[in-house]
C-alpha cells in the first residue's frame, strides 16, 4: 500500500507512520530474534520500499537503510546537514578552492545559519577568523571583502537538491 494512500485513509501524520514502521521492525526482531527482517513482513505493514523513501524522503536509500534506521544503528542526515554537505562539494568540486578558502566560507556560513545578522565585525571577532589571519587573510585569499560576502550569497542559495545548477 502506498504511504500517500495510507496518510489519506487513515489520518496518519508522517511521524506516527515512521513510529508505526520502527513498531513493525521492532515486532519483527522480538518475534524471530536473529532473524533478519523480511520485506514480506513489512509490505504486509504497508512499508515497501518506495512507500519509506516517500515516507523519509531518502530517494537512495534501501529496505536494509531503513531497517538500520530504525534499529538505531544509523540514521538519515537531516536536510541542514544535506545542504551543508552540497556548499562543500560545491566549493571543492565546483569552484575548486583550496581548504583555506573553504575553511573561512564555512565558518562564515555556519555563523550565519546560527546568527543571520551577524556583521563582519562580529565575524572578525571570532577566535576561527582570528587563528586563521582575520579579515586580512580573507582579503588576500579572495582579493577583498566583497568578493567573499558575495561568495556567501551564492553559497546560501544551494541546497543538495540544486547544487549542480549553481553558477556564480
């Protein structure tokens, strides 16, 4: 049974649909200790495989992913951790920057994901600018201030779902 069909029919919200779907793994396990988890099982729950990657939106992911996610033996990025992970690819793959370049924006971008308006002088401040050369150094790396407040602008736009479509 699809999830979207499920969520209709029965009112389930997505959290109780992940709760009900860790309840099946877990029943799974005390009922036949040992015994890896059949699909068979779980399809009869409504859980196929395309119905739990529409459920926690991993499109990539397996039947066994899943599973070990809801074990507690891994667990799924969140999509902060997705889109954090598509600037540096962007930037070392991309851009093709050196880890110091890479090292200042990051900094930059994870200030201001937990402070939007911080200034530069804030910014300037900090003891991660300060050790690595403070605002001079950004300015020799990126031939001046504008240049890497106007990286920071292109790089807050990317997420994991655009990344390759970004240009500067």
């Amino acid at each position: 049974m699809h999830f979207n069909r499920v969520r209709a029919r029965k009112g389930f919200t997505q959290i109780m649909l992940q709760a009900r779907f860790v309840q099946s793994v877990l029943s799974w396990q005390a009922l036949n200790p040992g015994i890896p988890v059949d699909e068979k099982y779980l399809d009869a729950f409504g859980f196929d495989l395309n119905t739990l990657r529409d459920l926690y939106g991993e499109v990539n992911a397996s039947i066994q992913d899943f599973i070990d996610v809801a074990l507690g033996k891994k667990r799924f990025k969140t999509i902060d951790e997705k889109n954090r992970d598509a600037v540096i690819y962007w930037l070392t793959e991309i851009k093709k920057f050196n880890k110091e370049k890479i090292e200042f924006l990051m900094i930059l971008y994870d200030f201001k994901k937990n402070n939007p308006n911080i200034s530069l002088l804030q910014l300037s401040n900090s003891q991660l600018i300060r050790h690595r050369g403070g605002i001079n150094r950004i300015k020799e790396l990126f031939g001046s201030l504008e240049n890497f407040t106007n990286l920071y602008e292109t790089i807050k736009k990317i997420t994991y779902l655009n990344v390759d479509e970004i240009k500067d």
